[in-house]
C-alpha cells in the first residue's frame, strides 16, 4: 500500500472511531443532563403568574415558549427576530439534511428542497446578526463571554462550510449516504475524500461532544423549567 492510501486509511478508521465516540457522548450526555434536571427536586410551586391553572394550559404554555420565544418578544424585538429566524432556519436544514441519514427519505425532508436555497444563506445571516449584535451592544458585550461566541463561531463554521459544499464544491451525495447509513448501521465505510466534507462533518462532530455540556442544551432545558411548566394551583399556595 504506497504511503497516501495507508495515511487515508488511517484518517477514515480515525474519522469513524470518533464519530461513534461523539454519538455515544451526545445520546448519553443528553440523558445525563435530562435525567439531572428531572432528579432536581421542587418542593414549591414556583409558576410564573400569570399562568394557566391546568397541566394541559402549562404544557401549551411550555409549547408557545418552544415555538414563538414571546419573553423575548417583550423584553427585546431585535433579538427576537434574529433569535427566531436563526431556530427556523436551523429546523429547515436540520429536516432536510434527514435525506443524507434515511432511506427511503421522509416526505417533509424532499419537500424542504425547495426552500432550501434560502435556509442556509439565513441561518449564515442570522449568526452574523447574533454575533455582531454581542460585539455592537454595550448590555450585550458586558454580558457575553467565550462560551458564546464559540457556539455562534461553531455554528457559524458549519453552515459555511455546508453553503461551500453546496453550491460550489460538490461532494458525491451517494458517497455522502453510504458513508453516513455505514456509520448507523454499524458497518462503516470510508467518508468520501472531499477535504470540505469532512470539514463539515469534524465540525458537527465538535458540535455534538459539546452540545450537552453547553449553553446550547438550553433547547432541552426549556422543558424543565418550573417557573413555566407549572400550573398555577391556588390549593396549594394556600397550604404552603
Ligand atoms: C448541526 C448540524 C448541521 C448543520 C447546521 C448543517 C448545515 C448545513 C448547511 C447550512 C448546508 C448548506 C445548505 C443545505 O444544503 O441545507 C449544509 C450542506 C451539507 N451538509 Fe450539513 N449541516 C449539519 C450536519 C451535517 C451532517 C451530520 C452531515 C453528514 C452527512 C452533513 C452533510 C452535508 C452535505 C453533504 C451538504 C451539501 C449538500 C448538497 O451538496 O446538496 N451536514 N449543511
């Protein structure tokens, strides 16, 4: 074997090897961040009035929250509107992606080819937005710290890197999905040797060892905070 192919080799058996090491540490990361949040106790109704008095208005409560963000829609409009475009954009991509990890392809993900060529140049301007926006504000610089402007680099980085692949130096997708449905069915193949590729794979790699251990795992937290997913029950406030 001359000397590249043994390097590639290597590469590829590394490459593999970490992804089901960052696969491993995103799943049980996330159940060890969930099941901490669900173990914490709350001895005290603490909902946030006003608030709805059953467990179905607290759920859809918790839903709106999830959906339209309408705390910050009070608190800063600016920051609404990117924050929120920057989410949409991210569940675009994220839905049609779906088509490099399943076969047959789910309907939505083929539908959401035809708004796709606008979701990555979104999401790529709500991060400039986002990040610009923690430089320009005073309230915001203060406030910020490394944290998060990695996570807006990362993301960033990716979407980059992604908008590169696209649209000006194209991979194979079928060496693309044989790569990825090796990896989950347990029997890996070598990625296709596409140096922007696989760039934008170590970077979602780095995303998923960090994602439970940051502030990102706010997209799961949300769930567990008492202050919104509580009913408001007079009962028991009289007892306490
Ligand atoms: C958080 C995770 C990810 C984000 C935010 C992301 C973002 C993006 C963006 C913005 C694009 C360009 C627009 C588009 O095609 O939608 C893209 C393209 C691409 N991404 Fe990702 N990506 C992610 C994960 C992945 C993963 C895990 C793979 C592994 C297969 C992947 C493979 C690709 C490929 C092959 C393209 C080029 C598509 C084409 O040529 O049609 N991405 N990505």
């Amino acid at each position: 074997m001359s000397t590249p192919a043994a390097l590639w080799t290597l590469f590829a058996t590394l490459l593999i090897g970490l992804s089901y090491f960052a696969g491993v540490t995103f799943v049980l990361g996330l159940l060890w961040r969930l099941v901490g949040y669900l173990r914490t106790p709350m001895p005290y109704p603490a909902a946030l009035t006003p608030a709805p008095t059953t467990d179905a208005g607290a759920a859809a409560r918790v839903a709106g929250d999830v959906l339209f963000f309408p705390s910050l829609f009070k608190a800063d409009k600016a920051l609404w509107a990117g924050a929120w475009v920057f989410h949409v954009a991210l569940w675009v991509i994220l839905i049609r992606h779906l088509r490099y990890f399943t076969y047959p392809v789910p309907g939505i993900s083929v539908a959401m080819s035809s708004v796709a060529l606008w979701a990555g140049y979104v999401f790529g301007v709500a991060i400039l937005f986002l990040f610009w926006r923690r430089l320009a504000l005073p309230r915001a610089l203060y406030v910020s710290g490394v944290p998060d402007y990695f996570a807006l680099a990362l993301l960033g980085l990716i979407a980059a890197t992604g908008i590169l692949t696209k649209y000006w130096l194209h991979v194979n997708l079928v060496d693309v999905k044989a790569f990825t449905l090796g990896l989950l069915t347990l029997r890996p193949v070598a990625p296709p040797a596409h140096p922007l590729f696989l760039v934008h794979f170590l970077l979602v790699i780095g995303l998923m060892l960090y994602f439970p251990f940051s502030k990102l795992l706010h997209a799961g937290g949300i769930f567990f905070s008492p202050t919104r997913n509580q009913p408001f029950d007079v009962q028991k406030c009289k007892k306490r």
